[in-house]
C-alpha cells in the first residue's frame, strides 16, 4: 500500500480518514497530538548518528530510563543478565498487547506486533532465571505460557471445538522453548510445519490447516493471536535454525545474550518488582488500531525498502527493522507508555547492535564449530586432511606450482614472462610463491640472461 501524500493530513503513515480518526480518538486511539506531547526529542540534538544506536554506548544504555536501570539492577540480584531479562521483559510486555493493535501498512499491509527473543548462552547459563527474573522484576498481570508443540497443534492453544462450533479460550499465549534442539526437531521432522508458521506468526498472518474433520480444524484469523516467543539457545546446537536463514526465520529474532561481563563481585539486592500503569487499550468501532510510528523509524524503514526494490540491499533486512520496530514499541510499553516516541526508536537502536552482535557470535560459534570438524574428519581420511589444513593460497600456489612445472618440463626452458603468461590470469598472482617453491625443491633454476631470466627443468623427481 502507498504511503499518503505529504499534502494530506497525516498521522506520520496513519491511513484511517478524518472521520475515522474523530471517532477512533474518542474510542481512545493515539493522536498527534498527544505523539508530540510524548516525544522526548531533544530539539538541541537534531539526531544524527544517535538514531541509528551507533552513538550510544551500551554500557550507558541502563541508565537512559528508570525501568532499565531497574531491569539491570533486578537481574544483577537475581544473578542473571540483563539483556537476557529485558529480552523476556519485552516479549511478555508485547504478550500484554491485544491482537487487534497493529503497526501501520508501511509497506505491504498491516504488521503483527508478535515478538520472537533468542537467550544465547551455553548450557546452564541462565536461560530459565532470566525467564522468572523478567516475570517478577515488572509485574505484567497474568501471561499465558506454554512450550511449542507442532505447527498444527499451535492453533489448539487459542481455541477448541465444541459442538456448537469453535469457541476461542485466549487471544494471546507467550510461547516458551528452553532449549533449541527442541524447536529445530520439531520443525525438521518430515512434513512439519513449525518454522513455516512462526514465520507467518511473526507478521500476524492467518493461521490453521485444513482437515477432512471439522473438528481439527481451528483456523485463526490474521491479526486475531498474540503470539511472542522465548527460545533458549545454546551456540552450537543453533545450525539447523540458522541453516533457515534463507527463508528468514534468523531475522525475526532478538539474539540476547545471557552471559554477563559486567557481573559485579557482590551480589546486591534486587529491588521491588516494578508495577507498570495499566493501559487500556480499544478499537472503537473498527477491526484494527495502527499504532504511529516516529517518523524517522518510518523513513529509516521505507528507505531500506527501496533499497532493496532496487536491488542494492540484503533481501532478508527488512526483518531485522520490523524487529526493531516491535522492540522499538516494546520499549515504550515498558516506559508505561503506548506512544512511541524517536527515544524509543534510538534505544532500540542498541538493543539491535547487542542483538547482531549476539546473532553473528553464534554464526562465528557455528563456522569454528565446522572447522572444527572438517579438520577432525580430513585427518582422519588422508586426502581431506591436506586440503582441510591449507589455506586458499596454499592450494592455489600449489596448482600453480603444478602447471609451471609441466610447461617447463615440456620445454626443457622457457623464459620467465612465457611461463608466467602460461598461467591462467587469475591465478598469476600466486606465480613467484610456486616458482619460489620450485626452485626450493630442485625442480627447476632459474638463470639470468642478458635477455632476462629463464627458468630451466633440472629433471629432479617431483
């Protein structure tokens, strides 16, 4: 869908009309006028780098608001990170959400709110702590949890069916995975559905299979579920997930860590369970409330966007910045508000490089893992081993070093610059290291004339 005109009046990409809008303010939607009077921008700071995260250093990031020197100091009693426990604090205050409020059709259509957080650290290192640390540290009312069976079974959890049809038992559910072997067996088993429906999850589309019985059919609408999740992940067992990065499903995640460098050497006492102000949240007479979005989140977003309708950016980026778009709101539902402001969007900013950073240490976990394993495997099988312990260059001087040696072999003698121009020209740079590695071995001389340099065979074995 288009965005409005700039003539138009506009809610930054809010789409409903003046008559709508009236009557949505009364229902209690969100106007501009009160976006501005939450906006915390400071007008002697006109952005900058700040927007994207890059200026704010993540060891400060605690001290910018209240609820987030709260978190940290709650998860430092309780001995579990903080990045881990705001991770579980977002998706539970995303959780809290009713479906029906949505992100506004920046591009394609309406966008869920649903919120996926991975807690990377190896085993025993606090994923579960951060999970009941978060759940005690700000107090979000009642959230329904449950572990993640099936792609099927997913549907069964909202809804059941009864006689008289399918009567719905909850419009959320916080979905909880503490280990990810359980998530990628499941989603790996022959014809399992699971990944395919977190993806659809992930933009609150329409969910549920058909079957012959009725009974088993449980069908939700798009942008009728609240669905967030919480996967525990340990490095190494994180390739088959990762392994899915082409259809997305990597970059619908929060990656946060649950190691903490910063862990003080005595433990202080955590403080009071933070109570967040109720938000009342209503649709009017309408079938779904967008939220606005700061504008330069918008831009920020619809500039990637083209970017890659122009084929000039990554294909799979525009999750990541709906990701941050999600945090970016998550963040204000934790500041007791449900306006977001372009503080929000700048603090997510950083929530987003720890995210990257956390994703890429496990990307780096998976390839020394496989490294590891080649290295292992190809000394274990004579032929491998050689070409699992060379490098590029290694393997290619070699090849060169093969080929120069036939030419001059064949020849007898050659001058220098033919037998360098009988090298294949992509190969030419890898030319002196094998002719050095000739000469080394005894194979071939190399002599100077007053016509230049010649290289000779001395018929010594290869």
């Amino acid at each position: 869908m288009a965005r409005p005109s700039q003539a138009s009046e506009r809610v930054s990409h809010d789409l409903y009309t003046i008559e709508e809008r009236a009557a949505m303010d009364d229902a209690g939607d969100i106007t501009r006028a009160e976006m501005a009077a939450a906006s915390s921008q400071n007008p002697d700071d006109p952005y900058g780098e700040t927007l994207d995260g890059t200026a704010l250093q993540v060891e400060d990031f605690w001290d910018e608001r209240e609820v987030l020197a709260h978190i940290r100091d709650f998860a430092r009693g309780r001995m579990t990170s903080p990045w881990a426990v705001l991770g579980v604090a977002l998706a539970r205050a995303i959780t809290t959400i009713p479906p029906y409020v949505v992100l506004p059709p920046l591009i394609g259509s309406d966008a869920s709110l649903n919120l996926f957080v991975a807690l990377v650290g190896p085993s025993g290192m606090g994923k579960g702590a951060a999970t009941g640390a978060a759940k005690d540290a700000v107090d979000l009312g009642d959230v329904f949890t449950a572990t993640v069976g099936s792609g099927e079974g997913v549907a069964h959890l909202y809804s059941h069916w009864e006689r008289g049809g399918v009567v719905r038992d909850r419009s959320a559910v916080l979905f909880t995975v503490p280990e990810v072997d359980m998530l990628t067996a499941l989603g790996s088993r022959q014809g399992a559905t699971l990944l395919s429906t977190l993806r659809s999850a992930f933009s609150g589309e329409k969910l549920g299979f058909s079957y012959a019985s009725r009974e088993k059919t449980l069908p939700l609408d798009a942008h009728s579920y609240r669905m967030c999740l919480i996967l525990g992940v340990q490095p190494e067992r994180a390739a088959t997930l990762m392994a899915d990065a082409d259809g997305g499903t990597p970059q619908r995640f929060l990656w946060l860590p649950t190691t903490d460098p910063g862990v003080p050497d005595t433990t202080p006492e955590a403080p009071e369970p933070k109570q967040l102000p109720d938000q009342q949240w209503s649709r009017g007479n309408f079938p779904k409330l967008r939220l606005v979005v700061p504008d330069v989140a918008a831009e920020t977003i619809c500039n990637a966007h083209r970017a890659r309708l122009r084929e000039k950016g990554e294909a799979l980026d525009g999750h990541a910045l709906l990701c941050r778009l999600k945090a970016t709101f998550a963040l204000a539902v934790l500041d007791g508000r449900r306006l977001m402001t372009d503080d929000d969007w700048r603090l997510s900013g950083t929530v987003m490089a720890v995210s990257e950073a956390t994703r890429s240490g496990v990307v780096a976990r998976l390839a020394e893992q496989a490294k590891g394993r080649n290295v292992a495997q190809g000394r274990a099988d004579g032929i491998r081993a050689d070409a699992a312990n060379q490098s590029a260059d290694e393997l290619a001087a070699r090849r060169v070093s093969n080929r120069l040696l036939a030419k001059v072999t064949v020849a007898g003698e050659c001058s220098r610059s033919d037998a360098r121009n009988g090298i294949a020209r992509r190969d030419r740079i890898h030319f002196d290291p094998a002719l050095e590695r000739l000469t080394a071995a005894g194979q071939v001389e190399v002599i100077d004339t007053e016509h230049g340099q010649r290289i000779v065979a001395t018929g010594a074995p290869s």
